[in-house]
C-alpha cells in the first residue's frame, strides 16, 4: 500500500471510502491508521495528542469526498457545512481514539462492522447514502464508520461509569416501572374524559344524575340542554395522563369506572378561592401495559446510559492536547461529549426535498 512523506500509511487509503470491508478499530487497535505526527505547523488544521492532521491529509479527504458518485455534489454544495463536518468527524475520531487509550477501552474492527450492518437495517450502504443525501445529509462511508468508532467508545465509557450495560439498566427500569405501576395504576393510566365544568355544585350534580339515568342522553346532550354559560356552556372532550396531572385531581377520575360518570372537586383556586365542579364520564381508562413500560424503561435506560457516557467522554478529554490551525476555526469542549471544531457556517446549505418515495436514512449519529 501506498505510504506518505512520513513512513506512515495514508489514514485515507486505509479508509478507502468505496471499499465495503476496510478496517476501522477503535482505541490502541487504531494505532495502524493514525495520522501522522510529522507536518509542520503552517500545513497543520489540527493536533490531538501526538497526532497531526495536515492540510495534504484533509484536503485528501474532501477530494475523496467530492469524487464520490453518490454524495459528492451535495457536498461540494453545502460547501463549508460539510467540510467543517468532515473535519469535526477527522478529529473526533482521533480524540475517541485518544480517549479510549486513556481510558482502557476499546472497540474492534467486528464491532464497528456490526454497528453499521444493525445501522443500516438491511439496506446497502448505497441506499443510505442516497437516503442521507436525498436529507440534505452527505456522507460517506469513512464518516460513517468513524462516527461509529466514536459512538462505541462512548458506550464503553458509559458501561465504565454506569458499571453495567444499558441492556442491564433498562431491565432495571422495567421491573422499577412495574413496580409502581403495580402500586398505583392510575399514575399509569391514559384516561380519555368527556368533561364539562360549573360553579354550582347543584347543577354539576344534576348534569351527572341525568346522564346516569341514560333518559337525557350522554353527557354532551345533557350539558347542552341545560348550559352553564359562565364556564363554557358545553361539554369537551379530552384525555388525561394519570402520570402528568394532579394526583388528588387523578384520584378521583380513578373513583369513576370506565364508561360511567361522576362528579369531581377542584379548588379552591388560589386567587379567588372559589372551587369547579366537573361533571365527567369515563369514556375509557387505559392502564400502560408490559410493552409499554418496556418503551419506556428502553428509551430511559438509554438516556441514562449516553448522559454517563458522554458525561465521561468530555471527563477523559479534559487532559488531552487538542489544538486546531485558526484558519480553520477554534475548539469547543461541552460538558458531555466530545470535544468539538467550531467555525463559520456556509450560506450555501439547503435541505433537498425527500422524495416520497425514497426510504429514511437510518439515524447515524451525528458528527461532534
């Protein structure tokens, strides 16, 4: 294989972006595709530790980029939006790397490869280029498993900090979501309410026996016969989530069996003291099932998890030397994640229409 100046092979050749089995590791294993350490500053965009990426590497890489059949024009068009992404994902990938030695993690080449397979959920890597381009989101395959080396030693980071694995935690949250429902199903419970309100106990109560008796018609037929115009003058239809409003409020919807109607309290008001009376029936009362509480306890695991992760990354990049030529903008390092290139962004950008027929990309991570 072809070397540069420096002894070193090419980092783009390594990562040729039109050969589907190029090897990406993570961590000491990338030591092999390391950019190198030799340029002098005035050719330098950027350093991370010991390693250098040159004005010659970078511009490699966009010309790659630009040359490639599927994303290329939409990247030349996008102008310094994409380049600037292209060189947050470059140095991203070696401050991951830097990291993940820093840190004693590390991802292999199967790992990235399965990543990117479960990514692109049984589509080519073509069709979600042409998806990602038809998004007005350019991006080649070297981005592509770059931004996944990236992600998974985030998530080794994350399984540090957490001590476990987000497939553990979420098994936590789950039998902790199960728990309380158990203890109280109304928090858990999706009520959908026909509801109308007054100030007069006595007419509240009276639309609430007359739509019980099932002789003056629902609710609605009930409140419109005889209106309370100083609150509405009609009955409204709405659903409650037992888990977002008041617990007392929830209690007594609670007290009420689907498909029947009751009478709540609610006051007094803060201001004028004054207490509403609501008339409601219970058109049906939902109680979160195992699946349900499974999304959620996924999508919370998931949150906790990346939150540890990223929290760690930007903890580990605290000590690393990253510095970026001024020419091509200055570094950004956030709480969580990964240190980060900053710079103008192009009026050039637009977002093509997505055809109606074009599936959605699959959802990369995004570059730092």
């Amino acid at each position: 294989m072809p070397t540069n100046p420096c002894g070193k092979v090419s980092f783009v050749l390594a990562l040729n972006l039109r050969r589907r089995t190029a090897t990406l590791l993570v961590g000491a294993a990338l030591s092999g595709l390391s950019l190198t350490a030799c340029g002098s500053p005035s050719s330098t965009v950027a350093t991370v530790g010991s390693e250098t990426i040159t004005q010659k590497e970078y511009r490699a890489a966009l010309d790659n980029a630009y040359a490639d059949p599927i994303v290329g024009a939409e990247a030349k068009k996008m102008g310094s939006t994409y380049s600037t992404a292209l060189l947050n994902d470059l140095v991203s990938f070696e401050i991951a790397k830097a990291v993940a030695a820093k840190a004693g993690v590390s991802a292999s080449a199967s790992d990235v490869s399965a990543k990117l397979t479960e990514l692109l959920g049984g589509q080519s890597l073509e069709q979600a280029q042409k998806a990602y381009v038809a998004q007005g989101q350019p991006i080649t395959e070297q981005q592509m498993r770059m931004r996944l080396g990236v992600l998974l030693v985030s998530e080794e980071l994350g399984k540090q900090a957490t001590g476990t694995t987000q497939e553990a935690l979420a098994a936590q949250q789950l039998a902790d979501l199960k728990a309380k429902r158990d203890a109280d199903p109304s928090k858990y419970t999706k009520f959908n309410l026909t509801l109308a309100a007054t100030m007069d106990q006595a007419k509240g109560q009276a639309w609430v026996e007359k739509t019980k008796s099932g002789t003056a018609g629902s609710l609605t037929e009930v409140v419109a016969a005889d209106p309370d115009q100083s609150t509405g003058g009609q009955a409204t239809t709405q659903d409650v989530d037992g888990g977002q409003e008041d617990p007392k409020i929830i209690a007594q919807i609670a007290a009420i069996p689907a498909g029947q109607t009751g009478l709540l309290t609610i006051g007094p008001d803060p201001s004028s003291g004054a207490f509403y009376y609501y008339a409601v029936t219970v058109n049906s009362a939902t109680v979160d099932d195992d699946a349900t509480l499974k999304q959620q306890a996924d999508q919370a695991a998931e949150q906790q998890f990346q939150n540890a992760g990223l929290t760690a990354a930007a903890d580990e990049a605290k000590n690393i030397k990253i510095e970026v030529n001024p020419r091509y903008g200055s570094v950004e390092r956030p709480k969580q994640g990964l240190p980060s290139v900053t710079v103008p962004k192009s009026d050039t950008f637009s977002t093509p229409t997505t055809s109606a027929s074009s599936a959605p990309a699959p959802a990369l991570p995004a570059g730092a």
